[in-house]
C-alpha cells in the first residue's frame, strides 16, 4: 500500500470514511472528486481532502517522510514504508544489559539498500556515527526500538533520533503476531542462517570478547547484523499483509504493486 492511497490523514476522515472513498472507486489521491457522493464526505471534509491532497503530492515529490510521519496516525504510519522503502534503514543494538543508564551500547547493526555494517564499542561506535547513519536514513525500522533501542541510544550516547521510525512491533500485533521477533519469524518461516542466540548470550559474548576472545566478537556481530537484514524481510511480509487486509480487497490486488 502506498502512500497515495491514504486519505486519513484528513481530519473527518476516519477508517469508516476512508473505506467508503475507496469502495465509490477513489482509492488513490487522483481519483478524488468532489462531485462523487460519498457518505460521510460533506463539503467541509472535501474541502480539507483537496488542502490534503495538494499539499501531500508536493511532500511526497520532496521525499518529505517527516511530513507524513506526522499526518498520520500513530497506528498507520506502516503506510509510509512503500513509498520510502529504498531509504530505510534497519538497525538493530547489542547492550551489556537493559538500563540506558549504567549499561553500555556494544554493537549496533544498520542494514539499508541491501548493505549491512556494525559498529562496535571501543572501535567506530560513536555517538557521531550512531547518529549520521539514522538521521541521514528516510524512515528507520525496528523491532521494540522505540521502547528499547532508541531511547537506549539517545541516553547512552547523549544523541537525538527524530527519523520517522517504523516500529514493526506494533504492525505485528495488528496482524495478531505476538511474542519475541525470533518466535514471530518462525511463525511466519523467515529462516536464520545462525542458531539463535539470546540477549544473556550476548552479554556473555562481549563479556567473553573484553577477555580477548575475537571469535566471541564475531558471533556476536553475526548475530547482530542477521537481527537488522531479517527486519527488512519482517516489514515486508507485514507491510504486505496489512495492505491485502485493509485495501487488497477493496483495489482488486492481492499485493503491493512494486
């Protein structure tokens, strides 16, 4: 689903409304005509459909994701990863433990455009790094990062993260997929080349890695670096689920055109 297809931003314009522009065969922003009579659509709404759309098609030519991050609501904001899928990253952290405070960032992976990279603490893993790789993203993707990652990243390493974030959690539990990420990528058969490992398992392997051992370093990166690829998998089995159950039906598609 893509963002042209999203008419509720637009204050009156709830899912209900929403559904109702598609189903009278206005199911992107150029199909919109105020002469159709769509129940629900008075010539107030119209009127703030057309400010909308205007407005909206200059943004998306900008590539402007911070816009519509904020035009739509926080339970929609999957809609934007079609249009900005080339510029998201995924990115996903490794702590010494769970308190932003007095535990350490370790590892931190960004997987974007097919290409993966880590920095490490103690090497390049910088609060300048950190912050140049997702500010300079679009969209960032994560799993529970906007709970855990981000605001981890922010305390520990004194930096601001205002990127529209794509927290694929909670797309998830829309589509009743509940649990870890690793027991949702079995549910829905996403393979992992490594056997998994836990988050006490990666405190041990840094732990291990500050005694010298470099092959504990190197599971650690592994594992890490597969954590931030899967997400990409992740949010397109997700965003792409989504789109069938709220517009597939109503466009005549069974996918996301790509």
């Amino acid at each position: 689903m893509r963002i042209e297809n999203s008419f509720i931003p637009v204050r009156g314009v709830g899912e209900r409304t929403e559904r109702r522009l598609w189903e009278h065969g206005i199911t992107q922003w150029d199909d919109f005509d105020r002469s159709v009579d769509v129940p629900g659509v008075g010539s107030t709404t119209a009127d703030r459909i057309d400010a909308f759309i205007d407005r909206a098609r200059d943004r998306l030519r900008a590539g402007d994701a911070a816009f519509f991050d904020d035009a739509f609501p926080s339970d929609q904001r999957w809609r934007l990863y079609e249009d900005f899928r080339a510029e998201t990253c995924f990115f996903d952290i490794e702590t010494t433990g769970l308190d932003e405070h007095s535990d350490r960032v370790t590892t931190v992976s960004f997987h974007r455009d097919g290409e993966t990279s880590t920095l490490v603490a103690g090497e390049d893993l910088t609060a300048e790094a950190v912050r140049d790789r997702l500010t300079d993203a679009a969209v960032i993707a994560s799993f529970n990062g906007a709970r855990f990652d981000v605001p981890f990243l922010e305390t520990a390493l004194g930096i601001e993260i205002g990127t529209p974030h794509l927290d694929l959690l909670y797309p998830c539990r829309r589509l009743g997929l509940s649990g870890g990420l690793k027991a949702i990528e079995s549910e829905i058969d996403i393979e992992r080349d490594r056997p998994d490992i836990s988050g006490h398992d990666a405190v041990r392997l840094w732990r291990e890695y500050e005694r010298g051992d470099e092959d504990a370093l190197e599971t650690l990166v592994s594992y890490n670096r597969e954590d931030a690829r899967n997400l990409e998998t992740l949010a397109d089995v997700v965003c792409d689920s989504l789109h069938r159950d709220v517009f597939g039906d109503v466009a005549g598609s069974t996918g996301v055109d790509r």
